[in-house]
C-alpha cells in the first residue's frame, strides 16, 4: 500500500484491487445481506466520459432537433447565453456547450440538457445513435480492468451494484450492459417521454451531487452502502455514503474534498 499526498493535508492511501477487495470483504461480513455497491459510471467505470462524447456526435451530426428549441432558449436566456437571435436548436446547443466550457453554464443544468436536448426523438432512434457512439469511441477499450475484479466479486456473493451518474440514461444503460448491470440498477439523467418522443425536460430528478443519494434511495430504498466508487467533486455525497469509499482517477475538485470524507481510499488503476 503506498500513499497519494494532498497539497497541504493528509495522504489518501493508494490501495489495489486486491487490498480494496479486502476492505470490502470486511465490511460485507458487518453488513451482510442487503448491503450494496455504487458507482458513478464515467470516469470510473470507464476512462473518459460517454455523455460528452454522446451530446458531441449530437452537435456533429447537427441533429438537435425544433422541439429542443424553446427550452434551448430558456435555458440560454437564464444564464446570460449569448446566441443568434435567429438560431435554431443546433445554434443554442451550441453556444451553451460553449458557455459550459467557459465554466459560464453550471455542471448541473448543463448535464441535465444533455440528456433532455434529444427532444423529439423517439427511444428507438436514441438508441440507435448510442450505439453507433460507444462503438466509434471504443467504449469496451475504456472500461477500467482494476474494477472488473470487484464486480466479480460482487456477482460471486450476489452483492447487488448500482451505478449513479448524471450522464443521460440511454447512454449509461447501455454503456454498463457490457458490465452485466441491468437497467433498473441505473439512476442517470432522464428525459421525459410524451407521445412515443423525449421531451425537453427531465421526468425525473437531476442525478448530481446530493441528488445521487437521492436516486439512489428511490432505487435501492435500504441505502446500505458497502463500498462507493467515484471520480468527481459531485461524487462526495455518494462516497460519504459508503464503508468503503473509493476515488477512481480522482478529479483535482475530488482530492480537494477527501477530508470530509472518511476512509477515502485511492485504487491504484
């Protein structure tokens, strides 16, 4: 085992697989049955992120469609957005992407219309595209090998796994498919559907920050988390939540935060 240093505070121990496997193992025979396991899925699961790459094939293909627009709109006119006035769906989705690298759109709204942007889309369609998305970007190349072990593990003892992320559902359902989780084990940012198309508004809570604990006490009322794993500031709530918490490839925001979260462990990837 050895340590990750933090500017100014106390080291993270940095732990393989194998030592994080222990811990578990430890805290499932305090816990027992009824105990779960909870992800964030991108940056965790897989290197990179897969509703970026998803929202950035969307404005290659210039595929926004007009009922995104009005709440486009909304949503640029709210937070000081500047757009053509005369811009459609693919002109709005742009400029708040913009606005959102220049750190002028909040994380949380931003990853909510990336999800709701697909607006007048039917499933099927979406589906599709997200297929033909994580085959391009080579999803099952990125999902990380350090993690397969402890999914094993939980498949072995019959440990559920849940995965959090405020990514939009399409893409996450079908990136964690390859991984063995089922659909209803998947809490992510969800558009409403309206007459067999998406709307442009979520039908369900926003998957970020507090609201991931949030999710997951809808989906997995006991809330008896044995280990959470997580690579972003907006995960802290999640990992708090756990005996075991992990930082996947943690975000400089994430070790930032590691002392308000207890037992923090490293896995060394």
């Amino acid at each position: 085992m050895t340590a990750a240093k933090l500017d100014g505070g106390a080291p993270i121990p940095r732990e393989s697989t194998g030592d994080i496997l222990r811990r578990i193992e430890a805290a499932h025979g305090v816990l027992g049955a009824g105990a779960a396991l909870a992800f964030d899925a991108d940056g965790t699961l897989w290197d990179g992120d897969v509703g970026f790459d998803l929202f950035d094939a969307l404005l290659a293909a210039r595929a926004a469609r007009p009922e995104a627009e009005a709440a486009l709109r909304r949503e640029a006119e709210a937070f000081g957005v500047a757009f053509d006035g005369g811009g459609g769906a693919h002109e709005l989705a742009s400029a708040l992407h913009a606005a959102f690298l220049a750190e002028r759109y909040p994380e949380d709204r931003a990853f909510a219309m990336m999800a709701w942007v697909f607006a007048g889309w039917r499933e099927d369609e979406l589906a599709a595209f997200v297929d033909r998305v994580l085959e391009e970007k080579n999803h099952a190349g990125r999902i990380r090998p350090a993690l397969l072990p402890i999914l094993d593990w939980a498949r072995s003892r019959g440990v559920p796994v849940y995965v959090v992320s405020a990514s939009p559902r399409a893409v996450v359902e079908r990136g964690v498919a390859r991984l063995g989780i089922a659909p209803e084990r998947v809490a992510a940012m969800t558009p409403a559907v309206r007459g067999g198309r998406l709307a442009a508004e979520l039908g369900a809570p926003a998957t970020y920050g507090e609201g991931k604990i949030r999710a997951l006490e809808r989906i997995f009322p006991e809330l008896a988390v044995l280990a959470a794993f997580g690579d972003s500031a907006y995960d802290a709530a999640l990992l708090r939540t756990a005996r075991v918490p992990v930082a996947v490839a943690p975000s400089p925001k994430l070790l930032a935060l590691a002392g308000s979260i207890p037992g923090l462990v490293l896995l060394a990837t």
